[in-house]
C-alpha cells in the first residue's frame, strides 16, 4: 500500500504548521518510526516557510511570453505540497510561484558547504532540510517558480499499516 496527497496552501504564516500537522498525521496513523517523522516534518516546515516567504513575489513583467502588466502572477498567493510514502520511501516536494532559486542553487542536486557572512544566514533553512534528508533536489520551473523535493528512507514501528 501506499500514501498520496498534495495540498495547495495560501502564502500565510498559518499554513507551515497545518502542512506539518498533516504529514505528522499521515505517518502516525501509517506507522512510521516517531524520528523519521520528526526529521521530515521539520525539513517540510522549512520548505513551506520558504515558499511563503520567497514563493511569490515574481510579477508578468519581463516573464517569457507575459503580457507586460507588471500584474502579480494568478497563483503568487498559493504554494503547493505533494507527498508520497511508499515502502522503504517517502518523498515530499514544495513547489511555489516566486522568482525561483538563484542560478548558483538551482537545478542541482544539494551540495554540503560551510558559508561565511551575509551569505550564512540566507539558506539555513535550506542546508535543515538537506542535514535532515537522506537526498534534495532544488529546481526551477521555468516561468514558474521554485521546486524543493526531498526524501528519506522510512523505518516503521512494528504493527504498521504500509510495512514493505
């Protein structure tokens, strides 16, 4: 058997700790080891809090194939999460609408990398998730915003709904 949900959240504060509380949720009654939870559902706050503060804020102006209005785009108020626990794996993906990551960060997979000044204290988050994850990636949807997956092997308390 296998678990498979996405939500489409608004842009609020409000919404990291119900995608949290939804995951927790969703393991708890699967049968997921407490720590492995504990670990993804703190990643999965990290990416929501991301996306609400950085998902969009990307305008029509100067996009590819835009109308030039300068108009915020239809969905910069929402974000999305998608989650699918299956077997030995649970992957969880964080897409929004922002301008998306910079070039350095983007269409790669994670990298492990000490930072110094200005720069350490943009994308701590980020370095959470990929300390907590067992693989990352960070993509841009051309157009289209920003994409954080992640995902980790699962351990399942004994009696578990979804054991392998």
């Amino acid at each position: 058997m296998s678990i498979w949900w996405s939500l489409h959240l608004r842009r609020e504060a409000a919404s990291v700790p119900l995608a949290r509380r939804f995951l927790l949720g969703t393991m708890e009654t699967a049968g997921v080891d407490p720590d492995i939870s504990f670990d993804l559902s703190v990643a999965l706050s990290e990416a929501c809090a991301n996306a609400v503060e950085h998902g969009g804020d990307r305008t029509a102006l100067g996009e590819p194939g835009d109308s030039g209005t300068g108009r915020p785009s239809a969905d910069s108020g929402q974000y999305r999460v998608t989650a699918y626990l299956d077997g030995e794996k649970c992957r969880i993906e964080v897409s929004d609408s922002g301008p998306g990551f910079p070039a350095r960060r983007a269409l790669r997979p994670a990298a492990h990398s000490p930072r110094a000044g200005a720069e350490a204290e943009s994308g701590r988050g980020l370095d959470l998730i990929q300390q907590l994850s067992d693989h990352v990636q960070f993509g841009n949807r051309p157009g289209r915003g920003a994409v954080v997956s992640f995902d980790k092997v699962l351990k399942w308390r004994e009696g578990a709904l979804l054991t392998v």
